[in-house]
C-alpha cells in the first residue's frame, strides 16, 4: 500500500486516577503515516509529550497483534474504532483522513473504574473466570486425548466462542453495560464441548451471579456487543447461556455433602 | 562458580521416572506451610502456579498485565507439539527428542530434551481434559499439521490461536484456584529484585504499577516464569511489556546467564515500514506448509507486480537449496536465506528487504475456501497491518526477532546457580539449545510449569523446615527495596532530553547490526563499545516525566530499558567468545562454502554460563560440557 501523510486533531480523555474528575485534552497529531497502527499515532504524540516534560496520555495495550486483549479505547464513539472485527492495536491509519478529528476516551463502564487516562481496571472479569469459567482438571489427571472423541461441528462451534480475547469491548459498547456476551462466550465454549458437561449448570449459575454482583447489566438485545467484538463471537452465545442458565434455575438442587469412608 | 546439571544417572529413557521415585515428598498436611513465589502467568507461570496450588502448596502469582490472561504466550499461532503418533507416520518420544536436539543444533542437554519429549503426550491429555478446542477431524479424533524441521505430522493445533487456547486453558486452572482461595494473583505487579538471604532465594520485591508501591513478598521457593528477552533487539514480535528485568535482577544475585547470544529470528513476519515501527507481527510458521517461498531470479524484477515475472524468472530459494526440507526448513536456516538474498538485491517490497510468501499453488490445488479453513484468521491479520490482500497477491516477509534460547541457567531440577530459585520456560536456557523448532515453545512453557517444577520445587521444599520462611522486615528485603525505591529515584530524577524509547531503539539498532542473523568479530567488538557509551548517555540524558508515586509507563519502560542496555553487552560478550556458528548463532568466519553454519564441537561443546562480578568488572565465563551419550553429533543437514 503507498504510503501518505495525515494531520489529526486528537481530543483525549485525561484523568490523572481514580478520584480525579478527567477532561478532553486536544492534541494536534501531525505528518501521521497511513502505515502506522493507532497505537503508533499515539507513541509518536507520547514522544512529543515527554520531550516537552509532560505526562505521556497512559493507555493499556501489550500484544500489539490483536490477542492479548490489553488495548482498548473507544474512537470516535466506537469501541477499539470504525474497522469491523479489529482491536485497537490492529486499527491502521490508513482507516482516517487528512483533517480528521479524533475522540479517544476509556472503555465506560460501573464494573470498569477508570484507573488513569484510557486504562480501566478490567479485574471484574477475572473474577467471574474465577467463579466458575473452568472445567476442574487437576494436572495429572486427564485420560488420553483421543478417548474423548468432540464433533468437529461442536469443536468448531467451541472455538468460536473460546476467540473471546476478554478485552471488554461489548461492555463498553452496550448500552446497559452488559457482559453478557463476555460471560456466554466461555459458559458456550465449556457447553459444547464433552468435558464441560459435568459441571455444565453449576457453572452457569455460578458465573452469571458473579457477573451479577460486579454491577454489569442486563442484556436488552441491541446487538451492539456483537458488533463491537474483535473477534466477532455471537449473540449466539447468549442464548446458549439462557437456556442453559434457565435449565439450571429450573433443576437446581444443593448438593447433597457425601458421606465420609472409613 | 559450580555448573552441576544433576541430571539423574541410566538410561535416558528411565532417568525422568527414576528421578521422580528418588525425589522427595511433602507430607500433604504440610504443603499448606510452604508458599511458592511465582512471578510471570504465561504458560510456564499460569500453569506452575495453578499445579502447585493444586497440590496444596500456598501460591503467589505476580504478573505486569492487567490480567494473568494476556501474558504473551497467547499470542503463538501455530501449534504444540506432541509425540502421540496418531498419525501413524512414524513418530515417538524417542523421534521429538532426536528432531529437537538436532533442531537445536546439538547444544542442548540430553536429559532435559528427552524429559520434554516425554512428558509431551501428558500436555495434550491435560489441554483437551480442560477443555482446549483443538483442532478436530470429522471422526471426532484429533487432528494434526506439519511444522519446521520435521517429517512426522505431531503438531497439534487450535486455528491459528493455539498459544491462545492453551494459555486460556492454564489462565482457567489459574483462577479455579484464585476462586479456592490457594493462589493469591497480583495483576500490574512488576518484579524488580530478588531477596536472597544466606544464598539462598526467599522472596522478591515488586512495585505496584497503579500506586508506586515497593513491597517485599516472602516465599519458600522462588519461581521465575518471564520469558524471553528478545525485546532487547526493540523490534521484536514479543509484546511491549515483554522485558528482561526480573531474570537480570536474578542475575545480578548471582544466578548464571547461560548462552545470552541465542536468539532465534524467526523468518516470517511482516516487514518494518518506517521509523514509527512499535514492534513486527509474526506470521505463523504453519503457513509454510501450503506457502511457497520465493523472490524473482533477476534483480530488476523486485519491483514489477507479481504477476508480470513469469513462473522460470522466479527462485524459489528454499526448494531449490533444502529439497528434503523446502519450505519447511528450520528457523535459523530459513531466516539466513532469506538475509542472503535480500544482500543480494533480489528482496521485494518498499525497502527491499522482504521475500514472497505465495499461497497461489496451494489455492490452485486445495480451492480457497480450505485456504481460508486453515488460515483465515492469519490472512486477515495480514490485511489489517499491510492493507494488501493475501488472497490476491502474495504475502512480504521478513526474518525477525522472535523468541531467546538462551536464559538463567538451571540444572536439571529447573533450578538456576542461587538455590531456591527456579527458572521456566522462555527464561531458561535448557531444552532448545542454539534453535529452537516450531511448536516447541508451548511445549516446554507447559511441561516446565504442568509436569515438572511441580515435582521438583517439591523436592526442594521438602528438604525446609516447615514455615521457617522469613518475613518481609528482614533487613535483607528492606535492603533489597531501598535498592528498587533507590533506582525508581535515580530514573525520575535525571530529566534529561531523551525518552526511554529513544534509548531502546537505538539499542536495538546496534545489536540488529551487530548481533543479529550475522555476527563476525569486528562487529561485535564495535557493539561492545558502542553500546557502555550508549549506556553512559541513557544514564545522563533520559527524561523520566511523572512520579514514582503513580501509574508511570515512562518510568517502567525506563527501568526495562536501563536492564537491556546491560543485557545487550553481555549478547555481544557472549557471541564474541563463541567462535563457532550454531543454530541462531551464526558467526561469518564459521560458514561452509555454501554458506552454511559450521560448528566447532572440539571447542564449543558446551553451555556458556555467565556470572556478574559487579557493574565495572568483566563477568566470569563457566562452561557446563554437553555430553551426548544417545545420539551422534552430526552436521545438520536440511538438504
């Protein structure tokens, strides 16, 4: 691709940490090359601030190669920005125009406080992983790995959901603020798939209360989730998760505690 | 310095299980008394720390990620190897172990590669078990590809995400035992030194990255898990977190630095396209089973469009020099190919230095549509970055940094020069000698952490008394953060002109030029001096804007930087004493005619394990001999 140059107007949020109230900052981003990633543009702006002494704009990123799932601003209004199915760090220049301006701000989100600048602590995710996001496997413990034969279509289907690159885009782009499409995408994974199924309904109802106390909302049925995602995992996944979390409300039963051996 | 490898003594097929029997156990009421320091959640760490606490132990993890799931392993494309023979082509333990110790050009330890190959088939049963999507055939079994330097089909593989898959599996397993309470994790955490007292390694100090904070965190056992260093070259496909400071502080405690100057540039990546260029994205090595590789024949035709030289003006290099091989020859020998050519004039691309990577034939052959099955998602990625579409003109490549073989020394338990400390996967020096093939870095990542520290950290353990660990106000861990908070102070207070990113990219220039796919004498010692008056300047002139009291990216990156210019010396000390050409070391007065990696095993049989003796002094260089007792030291041919 030939390469040109672009001058932006950048307005970014600053917000010196978690107490602070933040405001747009303009920068002006000159002689940009349509080579660059966005990330890029903004190392370039970095540089020229710290020259000049002040704080570089703090942004979360570390792949750099659309997998890690670090990076992640909203750009003019739409999470990781214009290009479909493309994280923060993949998003190229070449996607903007001479005199274009710019809106960066955080991912938004109660589940998402804002630490500094665009970086938001993302750790409510973890903790729903945590509650329940797992098959228990102890090392050591598995049968050989064709004694399970998986459908090519459920391995398949698996992996679609298992792309999920946990970045928290569908959260920023929901209106209410959902992880729905987060939290289905791995209870769809473990679904599909023969080892999942021991702990298939206490992990629904497991993990759905976890994303339940970390304030993220329900799921209205927008659908912008599902546009926002890199990876584009589908609403697909959130049926699953609805129908498997509504089975396990309907057939719940405490666990009974076993009794000791001699 | 005493370099012993206590590799168990038999027969190499029996040593692992007889080192297994002879290891001792912690009486399981006791585990709960122990706690293990783990600092990286990559695979190596997430699945260390996950297995150990498991077992009982009381577990620390640490990583600089805002999450355990990012460490970098996630991003590996393209497989993981496992001696399963499920193919029925011919594979077995005994073949993996032969194909990595040939692949890494004899310069790796027998016992430790055999222990890799064999524990192989137990990684595959533990990722499915966790439910791991691999790649599946239509009878439910799993499925296979072929990789680099091998001629059985025992790559298993998850799309193009397998490091993904893997890492999310062994992340999962993390956090099932963060949810039971028996692992702490600290996320944004970085690790700046390790406390030792008596000799002995007994906890770390970490600066929380969000409020600045210098903590002292004791443990039994120390475990590093924090990858490679090849971010050193600053343009590398590692993320840009990547760094090298916490197995640099090791270190400078004293654990020995083996083989520094192995680094593998790894052939196929997209190709730098100016001075704003943060980092190379790698393109799956997988896609050389179906890709050819090639440039036009004469040089006048590099910047016609491809479809105007016709088919008997192109050479396709890699076929025509390794025909056994062809386009899936290793690493190392692909990557000096493609460097020759482009010398010769004969790269594509803006800046000539890139060679096609065409995926024509293999759409002809196999339609696109299983083209896109197999690498769609890699296809987009390079569309993403190039803008050009893959599916209609060739991909441009280009060797680059990719992964370190070289690392903290460690003996056979994993265990480096200072007891107590342990060092896996990237981090170590052990299982990939001068090369490593494809697919073999999830493997080790995985058995390190999943198979064997848990056994021996154990066996260490076993031999402490239980809960004798000291605690934090010891005077050793206060000296030791007087020291992190001191360097913290020093880095805000230069405000000189320069940004850290300055620094590390001219570092990274003088050791792609002086160390990288090509070292010869005059260059190396050219970059031994080039790089203390860098050094000196980084020391002088860096500016350091914000406080210590706060999230400051300028000051991490400062602090990994400063540990790179450092580490850079000893790459380039390193490879200036090793004077032969092995694997990713490749010395140009050890060339054959053909210009192929000429080793010398009369002199050169051995790892190189380096010992720091202060910032003003020379370290010392000890060698642990290599001995190969099951296989034949041969030239490697690829031909």
């Amino acid at each position: 691709m030939s390469e040109k140059h672009i001058n932006l107007t950048l307005y970014v949020w600053r917000q010196k940490n978690a107490q602070d109230e933040g405001g747009f900052v303009t920068y002006e981003a000159k002689h940009v090359s349509t080579e660059m990633s966005f990330l890029e543009m903004l190392d370039v702006v970095n540089e020229g601030l710290i020259r000049k002494g002040e704080e570089p704009i703090a942004m979360d990123h570390d792949c750099r190669e659309g997998i890690c799932g670090q990076c992640g601003v909203v750009i003019n209004g739409r999470p990781h920005g214009p290009r479909e199915r493309t994280t923060t760090c993949q998003l190229h220049m070449r996607s903007f125009e001479d005199g274009d301006t710019i809106t960066i701000e955080p991912f938004r989100a109660t589940a998402f406080p804002v630490i500094k600048d665009l970086i938001v602590d993302r750790g409510a995710f973890d903790r729903i992983i945590a509650a329940g996001g797992f098959i228990s496997a102890p090392t050591g413990s598995a049968p050989d790995g064709n004694a399970i034969p998986v459908k090519k279509t459920c391995a398949d289907l698996a992996m679609d959901a298992a792309a999920c690159i946990g970045c928290g885009a569908c959260v920023a782009a929901c209106p209410n603020a959902s992880a729905m499409l987060f939290v289905s995408a791995k209870i769809s994974q473990l679904a599909l798939l023969p080892q999942g199924q021991p702990e298939r309904y206490s992990r629904v109802k497991d993990m759905v209360a976890q994303m339940d106390d970390e304030e993220f909302g329900t799921c209205t049925n927008h659908g912008e989730c599902e546009a926002a995602c890199p990876k584009a995992v589908s609403l697909e996944n959130i049926a699953r998760m609805n129908r498997d979390f509504i089975w396990s409300s309907l057939t719940y039963r405490p666990e009974s505690g076993g009794s000791g051996g001699a | 310095m005493e370099l012993k490898a206590n590799a168990p003594d038999g027969p190499l097929e029996k040593k692992w299980e007889k080192h297994k029997f002879d290891m001792k156990l912690v009486n399981p009421a006791n585990k709960r008394k122990y706690k293990v320091i783990v600092v990286g959640s990559g695979l190596a760490g997430g699945a260390a720390a996950a297995s150990m606490a498991e077992l009982g132990y009381q577990v620390e993890c640490f990583c600089y990620q805002d999450s355990p799931r990012r460490a970098h392993s996630i991003a590996a494309q393209g497989g993981i190897n496992g001696a399963k023979n499920y193919h029925n082509d011919g594979d077995s333990v005994l073949r993996l172990f032969y194909d990595t110790i040939k692949g890494g050009d004899f310069r790796a330890r027998e016992a430790n590669v055999y222990r890799l190959a064999e524990v192989s088939n137990n990684i595959i049963d533990q990722c499915v078990a966790q439910g791991v999507p691999f790649a599946r055939e239509y009878g439910g079994l799993l499925d296979n590809r072929s990789f680099g330097g091998a001629l059985v089909s025992r790559t298993f593989y998850a799309r193009g995400q397998t490091g993904q898959q893997l890492l999310l599996g062994a992340y999962q397993a993390l956090e099932r035992q963060i949810g039971l309470g028996t692992i702490k994790m600290h996320t944004r955490s970085e690790m700046l030194e390790v406390i030792i007292i008596d000799g002995v390694a007994k906890g770390i100090v970490v600066r929380d990255m969000v409020t600045g904070q210098v903590q002292s965190y004791m443990g039994d056992a120390v475990v590093l898990a924090t990858g490679g260093y090849g971010n050193v070259m600053y343009l590398a496909t590692y993320a840009k977190g990547c760094n090298a400071s916490a197995i640099w502080r090791a270190y400078k405690k004293g654990a020995a630095f083996a083989n520094p100057c192995y680094t593998q540039i790894h052939p196929t990546c997209i190709p730098v396209t100016g001075d704003h260029q943060s980092k190379l994205t790698l393109m799956s090595e997988s896609l050389r089973n179906d890709g050819r590789i090639w440039v036009p024949k004469k040089k006048e035709d590099c910047k016609k469009p491809v479809d105007q030289i016709p088919e008997e003006d192109r050479d396709y290099y890699l076929e025509r020099k390794y025909p056994t091989y062809g386009n899936l020859a290793p690493r190392d020998v692909s990557s000096r190919a493609a460097k020759q050519v482009c010398d010769e004039g004969r790269g594509v691309g803006e800046t000539g230095l890139g060679v096609y990577l065409d995926f024509e034939a293999a759409t002809k052959r196999l339609g696109a549509h299983k083209i896109e099955e197999k690498y769609g998602n890699l296809f987009e990625m390079y569309d993403r970055i190039t803008g050009e579409d893959p599916y209609k003109v060739p991909m441009r490549i280009y060797p680059a940094t990719h992964y370190t073989m070289g690392g903290l020394w460690v003996d056979y338990n994993l265990m480096s020069t200072v007891p107590g400390l342990f060092v896996l996967g990237e981090a170590n020096f052990s299982d990939h000698g001068a090369n490593r093939l494809g697919a073999s870095a999830l493997m080790q990542g995985l058995a390190d952490g999943y198979f064997v520290a848990p056994y021996t950290v154990g066996n260490y353990l076993a031999g402490l008394k239980p809960g004798s660990c000291p605690t934090a106000d010891h005077p050793e861990a206060k000296a030791a953060e007087a020291e992190v908070s001191g360097r913290v102070s020093r880095l805000l207070g230069i405000n000189g002109k320069e940004t850290p990113t300055y620094f590390h990219r001219e570092l990274g220039k003088i050791l792609w030029e002086y160390c990288g796919m090509a070292r010869n004498d005059a260059g190396l010692k050219k970059a031994l001096q080039l790089l203390p008056e860098l050094r000196q300047r980084f020391w002088e002139d860096v500016k350091v804007p914000g406080s210590g009291a706060d999230l400051n990216q300028s000051l991490e990156l400062a602090g990994r930087v400063a540990d790179f210019l450092e580490l850079g010396e000893l790459m380039c000390r390193d490879a200036l004493e090793r004077r032969e050409s092995c694997g990713g070391h490749f010395r140009e007065e050890w060339q054959s005619p053909e210009g192929e990696a000429v080793r010398d095993d009369e002199n050169f049989c051995h790892v190189a394990a380096w010992e720091y003796t202060g910032d003003n002094s020379a370290p010392n260089r000890h060698t642990e001999e290599l001995k190969f007792e099951n296989v034949h030291l041969a030239t490697r041919s690829y031909k």
